[in-house]
C-alpha cells in the first residue's frame, strides 16, 4: 500500500481535481483557494501550504518532491496573466500561496469599490428576472468575501433601481410594502410579475393577429364584390 502522502504523484491532471482557473477578473479566488486546500488536505499534502510541514534538513528530496509537485498545482490553475505575475524562481509552495494571496488581499479594498459599482449601476437589459436576480446575488456574494457585504434591504432596492419601465407597477408595490420584503420575496414578485406581463403580451398579439386576419377577409372580400361589379 503506497504510503498516503505519496499518492499525490498520481494526480496527474490537477484541472479534473481543481476545475477552476484563478483569475483576477473572475473574482473568484475564495472558491478557488477553498478547492485547493481541500484537494491538499485530501492528498496529505496541506502542510506544504499552510507552512506546518518543513524539511528534515536542507536536502530533504523526499520533502522538495512533494513541495514542488504542490507548487506545479499551483501555477496549473492560474490564469496566464496571473502566472505572469507571481511566477518566482526558487522558494516553497507556501511563499508561492503567500504571494498569491497577498496579490489578492491587498487590492481587497478597490476590488471591494469595484464590485460595489458594478452592483448598483447594473441593469437587467434583456435578461430574465431569474438570471438579473442571480447576477446580483452573486456580485453581493463577492462583496461578502471581500468583508464588504451588503444588506437585504439595500440588495433590493439596487434590484428595482436596475429594472427597465415595464415592471413600473411592481416596483411601486414592492417599495411601499409593509413590512418591506426581503431579497427572495421580491424576487419571487417580479417573477411573478413577468409571467403575468408575459401573458398579457401573448393575448394583445392574439388579438392584433385575429384583427389583422379579419380585416384582410374584408378587404378581399370588398376587392372581389369590386371586380364582380364592374364585370357586370
């Protein structure tokens, strides 16, 4: 039986382990470092990065294997750009999680403002409620992760700033509601809502279209009466 820390060596694509790419402009580092420590804990090797495991002495080559197998993990799930810049020479799987981390940590404040902005500016243009609803929560998620999270009241009030003139009637309800709903209760209104506008839009369309039909059967009729009196 291999000896359990020597079972790492047999992962030998860390993407079907790990299947996120770490990326700035993702915003997605806490679920990426989370995989990571997990898949480390699962394979015994976690102390490589969390710095609780060192070498017996300077030539520990069982030890260097092991740590630089870990730090290949790492650089294998970094977007290019990311790879760029925090690639080094030398040093442990641990200086090269630090160095990541603190890529992260240090822009955690203007990543944090960034988010913000793109929350409460963001529009739902053409997307259902459903998928507008599910792109705010998760912005609100990352800003959770950045310690800057945002309350239900406020999520709401971003959602109805952010919605287009059709959906005026609700958004006058929902505001005056007492007590005022949370987050899934609006959501669930506008989503009701929408089937109802839905609805209505597919019964004005019937009604356009059984117009249209009756008054071309007029005008034919009317055309042919024409022709048969000038015939005569």
């Amino acid at each position: 039986m291999a000896v359990p820390n020597e079972r790492a060596f047999g992962v030998t694509n860390i993407k079907s382990h790990i299947p996120l790419i770490l990326d700035m402009d993702d915003h997605n580092y806490d679920a990426w470092r989370e995989l990571f420590l997990t898949h480390c804990l699962t394979f015994d090797v976690l102390g490589h990065v969390d710095g609780t495991s060192t070498p017996a002495n300077a030539n520990d080559q069982t030890w260097l294997k092991r740590d630089g197998l870990v730090k290949l993990w790492i650089y294998g799930t970094l977007a290019p750009l990311l790879f760029k810049s925090s690639f080094k020479t030398g040093g442990t799987a641990r200086d090269n999680w630090l160095r990541i981390e603190n890529q992260f940590r240090n822009n955690k404040d203007a990543r944090a403002m960034k988010i913000d902005n793109e929350l409460q500016t963001l529009e739902i243009g053409d997307q259902s409620i459903q998928a507008y609803c599910q792109s705010l929560k998760s912005l609100a998620d990352l800003l959770s992760n950045l310690d800057a999270p945002v309350n239900d009241h406020n999520l709401v009030m971003y959602m109805l700033n952010g919605l287009n003139e059709k959906f005026d009637n609700i958004v006058n309800v929902i505001k005056h509601h007492k007590p005022f709903p949370s987050f899934d209760d609006a959501k669930s209104m506008l989503e009701d809502e929408e089937v109802r506008l839905k609805k209505a839009h597919k019964t004005v369309a019937a009604h356009s279209a059984h117009a249209s039909s009756r008054k071309a059967l007029v005008m034919t009729h009317n055309t042919h009466q024409s022709q048969s009196n000038h015939t005569a």
